[in-house]
C-alpha cells in the first residue's frame, strides 16, 4: 500500500482534523493534504516518523511495508469531559440569565473551556454568533479591549442580572459594549461604571458550536 493512502486511512479510520495533525506535528495543513491526496509522490523519512509516532503507529507501517501494525497508542488519542450548558444569553438586548444547568456537553479535556452558554439573538451575526449557537466560556473577570466576552449587566440587585454577548471595551469609567451584526437596529451600549448599572465579565468567548449544522 502506497503511503499516502495509508495515511489517508489513518486519518479517516481515526477521524483526526488536519488541523489537529498540524499543532502535533508542526507540518504545515497543507503538506499533510498533499501528502494524503498522492500529490506529493514522495513524504520526506522525517516527516514519515514523525507521522507515525502521533498516529501511534511503525513508520514501515506508515509506508505501507505490511498491514500488522506493532504499535502503541496514538499521542492523537483525545480525552474528553464535560461542561454544563447554562440557559442562554442575548446576543441583542440582554436578557435573563437562566443559570439553572439544562445538559452537559462534551469537550475535549484540553480545551480551555468551563462553561456553555446558548445565544439568542442576532446582534453578533457580523462574527458568525448566530441565533440558537452554543458559545464555549473560559471563566476570567477581565478581557482585552475588542474580545468578545460573556458579560453580566445588573441595577445593584445580582438577582436580577441581565447577560449579553458583545464586544468589550474600557476606556477608564466608560465601558461600551459593541455588536457586530448585519442588522442595523443594534448599537453600541455605553455605560459610565458606577452609576446607573454594574457591569461585570463573567467569561471570555473561547469558541461557538453552530445550532445550524454545517452552516
């Protein structure tokens, strides 16, 4: 067997993104499609070993010398736990924050992730936040200026806390919350702390799962 359909098999046998081949590897996406698709006729020996060791497989193995594989596990192999999906949030007005826990989602336990959130809304559709998609938080009290984060809004009584997703930005006491939608009718909240209502980041936006399946 040649070793790019070798290779190939492994990839589709395992279900591994290019992607995550790439941050183990250090070879470029591409290379690695290349070497997948038969493009490039030859895979360089180091590349054929470094291959072999994440797929937890022999690099005569990899070059397709035999089908009996003596190998070990792969380092690709993944480990997953779970994180709470809790309520939603808005991605327009803010609304309630339901904090009751409503399933437990499974991630990958590297993922720097520590809970779910589900939007509704479409004031973040100019970032790809659509109604109905499931935001992944990294719990943190403070973002940079233009991160989009996960953001409690409340008159002093928490009980009654409202939560957004938008883009945070602090300018001294002036905090401005800023959308990014196709839709005109959001603008960008600006609140002067101290006053009126308390502002306080719950979490940074580490990654979305679309509601919408291959949307």
């Amino acid at each position: 067997m040649l070793p790019s359909r070798r290779l190939k098999m492994l990839i589709e046998e395992l279900d591994i993104p290019y992607v995550d081949i790439e941050k183990k590897t250090g070879i470029p996406k591409s290379t690695i499609q290349r070497y997948a698709s038969g493009t490039t006729k030859k895979i360089p020996i180091d590349a054929i070993e470094t291959l072999a060791s994440v797929f937890g497989v022999s690099p005569a193995y990899l070059m397709g010398w035999g089908d009996t594989n003596s190998t070990v596990s792969p380092v690709l192999t993944t480990h997953n736990r779970q994180v709470p999906l809790v309520g939603r949030i808005a991605a327009g007005q803010p609304i309630e924050a339901i904090e009751d826990v409503e399933e437990w989602l499974t991630i990958d336990e590297q993922d720097s992730v520590d809970f779910a959130l589900r939007v509704h809304g479409d004031s973040m559709t100019g970032v790809g936040i659509y109604d109905g998609d499931i935001l992944y938080v990294r719990n943190q009290s403070t973002v940079n200026n233009g991160e989009i984060a996960v953001i409690s809004l409340d008159n002093g009584f928490p009980d009654s806390s409202d939560v957004t997703c938008k883009r945070f930005y602090q300018y001294g006491d002036t905090v401005a919350l800023r959308p990014e939608s196709h839709n005109p009718v959001h603008k960008e909240q600006v609140i002067k702390l101290g006053e009126d209502i308390n502002v306080r980041i719950l979490g940074k936006v580490v990654f979305l799962k679309s509601h919408i399946e291959n949307r």
